[in-house]
C-alpha cells in the first residue's frame, strides 16, 4: 500500500569473537538485510594495500609486475582507513594520492651477500606510518610462532637483489579483492528440526541408527541406553534433505520435520587480519547505515522535486 512503511530492529547476538573470527545470530529480519550485510563486509569496507609500486632494482628470478602484484596481495592493518580519505578524493594532493591524508610510503631494501638463500618477506617493508604495517601473522593458531619471517615475497641468491618504493592506498574490494578484508563470510538460516516421538519408537533400534547415520553431517544422536533420537547439533544440518529422503525410503514419512528460521541468520566471519573480524562488521553495519541514508536523502530529494515541480506548473497555469 502507498505511504504505508514499516520499521524493522534487528538484534545480534555474538557466539565467538577472536581477532580473525566472529560467529553471531542475525535475527528479526530479512534475507536481503542479512545479504547486504554479507555482501558490503566482503567488498565495501575499506582497507589500506600497495596500490604503486616503483622498482629501482630488481635482479631477482621474478619480473616486476609478479613482485609488485605479490605486493598487492599482502594484508595491512588498515583499523584507520575509515577515516582516510580514498585518492581520488583528496584536496591536499589533487588526487595524486601521494600524501599523508589518503597514502602510507613503504621502502624495501634486500641484497643477498651469502651463499644461503635470502628470503625477502613483508617484514622487510619499512613504512612510513606505524599505524600501517604488513599483518603479523606470528600469534594465529597453527602458526609457527619460532618463524618470524612474514609473508614471502622474493628468494634471493648471492648477488641479486631488490629496492623498491610503494604506495598503499585506502580501498574497497569491489574495485580490487587485494582491499577486500574478508577472508570469508557466510551465512546460513537457522534450522528449526522436530522429532516425532511416536513414529520414532516405532523404529527398531537397527533402523533409529540407520536413519541417524543418513546424515552426512552429525546432527542427531542416539543414546545407547534409552534408543532416544535427539537433535545434537541442528546447525550442523545442511538442508540436504537426506534424512528426509531416508524416512520416506523406510515408509515412515512425517518422521522428522525440518524447516528454516526465515527471520533468524548465523553468521560466520573471517578477516584477512587487515582488521579484526569484529571490527569488520562493525564497520560494515557503518557503510550499510551510509548507503540507506543515501537512498532516503536521494527519496526526499526527488519527492521535493515533485512537489516543486507541480507548484511551478500550477503557478505557470495561473
């Protein structure tokens, strides 16, 4: 109906948080909410990465433009470019982007003296703001934390070597995936399973364990004492429809019911560690708000539009 709106308040609840992982509930809204918010975190939030690369010698196996996109590709902590501004927007260098306000400077100088081979890494790059510096990668799990060496960009023997100047510049992951600070994010409906407890212990015990293990994921569970069914993880299921399938097979459909939460989503987040996982939906939630204020402003703009437009015509008319 014309004129009628309605407003929607979205909750979230956080189940796990670590610097380069969050897992959270979306709840009491839509898809197209929870796939805004997915998509924005992926390729709208802005980071800083090596945009201009200026090789000055280069006598190592890879050419130029293989270092320099290797460059590209490395993390940086970027917790401040929300608050830089993008090249092409900057009044103090004219948008040559060579400036404090929208750039950082890094330099990096190796040469292989020894018979050993050199590895060039991302800690060999000096910046010239502290605040941005290549992601260190030493306290991750799974990390060896007795190697120091960074990200490899180079192997250098006796004799070669590589000096260079680049420039990182602020970024979003639609115009390149090198500024893109998501490693991953996916969401998934949260699933509502019920068990119907009379045409289960209908089953024999052999039965209850086949129908059990049709799932290719772990979502039920059978107690060995009492032969109970029991949900166990419902967000392990897949919406294979596999049980399903199986219950039919057996003549026992009706068996279990599955269906999906349409106003409740779980979310799962992983950061390149440009910034913390945390912090990249935070600033996501702060890029959708900007975007909505952007078509609200551009509605109002076209209803005033309208409005003067048929107050000149009646004038004209008069």
């Amino acid at each position: 109906m014309e004129g009628v709106s309605y407003q929607r308040f979205p909750k979230i609840k956080i189940r796990e948080v670590k610097d380069d992982y969050a897992k959270f509930e979306l709840r009491e809204t839509d898809a197209s909410m929870a796939n805004a918010l997915r998509r924005v975190m992926i390729a709208e939030v802005p980071t800083v990465a090596i945009d201009l690369v200026e090789i000055e010698v280069n006598s190592s196996v890879l050419n130029d433009e293989f270092i320099a996109h290797r460059l590209g590709l490395i993390p940086l902590t970027s917790e401040r470019a929300m608050s830089m501004r993008f090249s092409r927007d900057c009044d103090a260098c004219d948008g040559d982007g060579q400036c404090e306000f929208c750039s950082v400077e890094f330099h990096l100088r190796a040469k292989c003296m020894t018979d050993e081979t050199l590895d060039v890494t991302s800690k060999d790059l000096i910046s010239s703001d502290h605040t941005v510096v290549p992601v260190d990668f030493s306290d991750s799990p799974g990390y060896d934390s007795s190697d120091k060496k960074g990200i490899i960009i180079v192997k250098l023997r006796r004799g070669q070597e590589l000096r260079l100047r680049a420039i990182a510049r602020k970024g979003i992951g639609k115009d390149h995936a090198k500024w893109s600070p998501a490693a991953t994010v996916t969401f998934m409906y949260e699933p509502e399973i019920h068990i119907n407890e009379d045409l289960m212990e209908s089953l024999t015990l052999e039965e209850k364990t086949s129908w059990v293990e049709s799932s290719p994921t772990k979502v039920f569970d059978i107690d060995p004492n009492t032969q109970q069914v029991t949900v166990s993880d419902p967000e392990a299921y897949t919406y294979d429809d596999e049980v399903l399938k199986k219950a039919e097979a057996m003549g026992k459909p009706g068996l279990v019911e599955i269906y999906a939460k349409e106003d409740s989503f779980i979310f799962t987040v992983e950061s390149t560690g440009a910034i913390k996982a945390s912090q990249l939906v935070l600033n996501a939630i702060d890029v959708l708000k900007q975007k909505l204020d952007a078509v609200r402003l551009s509605e109002d703009t076209v209803e005033a539009d309208d409005q003067f437009g048929e107050l000149g015509a009646h004038m004209r008319g008069g």
